[in-house]
C-alpha cells in the first residue's frame, strides 16, 4: 500500500468522525469547531488528489469566513440548551427523512458519476479550443479548468449555491438582531400603514389683532388710573 493511500484511509476517518461529532455534539460552539476540523480534513483531501486550488478554496472561504460567521453568530445567540434538547425527540422523524433522501441522492450521484459509466470520458484538461489562453493540447490549470467547467457546465448549479449563501447570510443578519427597550428602530410595515389623517390634524383659530404700538398707548403702571379712598369725616 502507498503512502499516499495510508494518508487518504487517515484523512477520510478523521472527516467521517468529525461530521459525527458536528451532529452529536451537545455544544454549538463545539460543532462549529469540529466542522471546521471536517473542512480541514477534506482540504488535505483534496491535496492527495492535486487540487490545489480547491484545498485553498475549502479552507479561506469556508473555514476562513463562512465558519467564522457561524461561531459569532452561535455566540451572540446565546441558544438555551435546554430547550434544545427538549424538543430534540420531536424533530427525530423529519429529520430521518431528509437524511434519507440527501443519501439516496448521493448515492444516485455516485453511482452516476463512478458505476455506471461505460461511455469514454473526455479529458477535460486538454483544451483543443480557441480563445482559452493556452495552445492547443496543453494541459489547463486546477484554477482555469475549474473556471471553465463552472460557467460552462454548471452555471445554473453556480447561481442557486450563490443565491443559497445570500439567503443564508440575511438569516445569520436578521436571528442576531434583537429588540432593546432602550432603543428606537425602523419598522418599515407601519410607515406604509402610516395614513394622512392619524399623522397630520388641521386646527382652525381665530386671527389675531396687531398689538397696541407703546409710542401712542403707553402702558399703565404702578396706581396709575386707580381710585382714591377718602377716609375723613
């Protein structure tokens, strides 16, 4: 047996234990962390196999960013555990059935992709075509095969993953947003319920007089005008 065999028995049992424990794990914050040990396995995975580019890739977006992502958010959540585990017996029959079917799905894909071939499959590193950047029967890079199969093949799988991650990230945005007592935030629903007559009121009063001018009318001060009282006899 090769070495670089040994390396794949070892790297693929390590993957294997590691998504295990991100599904029975207890923690969040420790399911995080052994699905970032799993990527790991799977980039040196892809190094046996010399896919360079997609090892980097696995690692600097996924474990670099998007794993990042799910730790702060975990943390900021603070999840109560106990509730989890409450209701953990209840989601048991739905979740058997999805995990069934992404099985069955993969298997259908493997067996595709491995078993049931018998047609020749082209070599995709050759390029024979024009206007690729390198001449004809020479060998494509990880990156520029990658690049070509993507927007050429698998253009439409391309824009559901993107749009999936969208998605993703609003729901990361919008479970970390909390409602304070002590702050004010924009409800977008009641301003376009907001109508004309609760926020603006006519008052009819009456016009007023110009005041006296003070040069023709001086003012009265102190007993000026006042009455006298006689106290005699």
């Amino acid at each position: 047996m090769e070495f670089t065999t040994v390396l794949f028995y070892i790297f693929a049992l390590l993957l294997v234990v590691s998504a295990l424990k991100v599904i029975t794990s207890r923690n969040p914050v420790a399911s995080a962390l052994f699905l970032v040990l799993a990527f790991f396995n799977a980039a040196a995975i892809w190094m046996l196999l010399e896919a360079e580019f997609l090892a980097i890739l696995l690692v600097l977006v996924y474990v670099g960013a998007v794993m990042v992502l799910f730790l702060f958010v975990v943390m900021m959540l603070d999840i109560n555990l106990d509730v989890l585990h409450g209701d953990f017996k209840k989601f048991v029959p739905i979740a058997s059935i999805v995990g069934a079917i992404i099985i069955i799905e993969t298997a259908l894909i493997l067996w595709h992709g491995y078993g049931a071939t018998v047609a020749p499959v082209r070599d995709a590193m050759l390029v024979n075509g024009v206007g690729s950047g390198v001449g004809p029967n020479e060998v494509m890079s990880n990156s520029q095969l990658i690049g070509k199969v993507i927007y050429t093949d698998y253009i439409f799988a391309f824009e559901i993953a993107g749009l999936i991650l969208l998605v993703a990230i609003i729901a990361a945005v919008s479970l970390t947003v909390r409602e304070k007592k002590d702050s004010k935030r924009q409800r977008i629903s009641d301003q376009v319920k907001v109508r004309a007559q609760d926020r603006v009121r006519i008052v009819k009063m009456k016009s007023e007089t110009e005041a006296p001018d003070a040069t023709t009318n001086p003012p009265v001060t102190g007993n000026a005008g006042a009455g006298t009282v006689d106290n005699k006899g």
